[in-house]
C-alpha cells in the first residue's frame, strides 16, 4: 500500500520541482544572464514573464 501511495505523490513532487526551477531561473538566473549579455530591460520583463507562465501550466 505504502508503494501505491508514493507512486502517486510522484507527479506532484516532479510538478514541484519543475516549478521550483522555472521560478528560480526567472527571478535569479535570467536577470544575471541579460545583465551579462546586455539585454534591455524590457526584453528582461518580457523573457521573465514568459517563464512565469510556463512555471504555471505545471
């Protein structure tokens, strides 16, 4: 029973993670990459909102 049981918080634990990657990659890692490659600031917003969106369909 215990192995039915974390069978299904897989799916759950992946959608996390996957989350939890894509937030961190717009709020920390995109930013310091633009800076470095010498993104506008608006193209930044537009790259970071795009993430967002993506991080929200998981």
């Amino acid at each position: 029973m215990n192995q039915k049981k974390t069978t299904q918080n897989q799916p759950e634990m992946a959608s996390l993670l996957l989350g939890a990657g894509f937030a961190l990659a717009s709020l920390i890692i995109l930013p310091a990459v633009a800076q470095r490659v010498g993104l506008g600031s608006s193209v930044t917003i537009a790259l970071r909102g795009a993430l967002m969106r993506a991080a929200n369909r998981f």
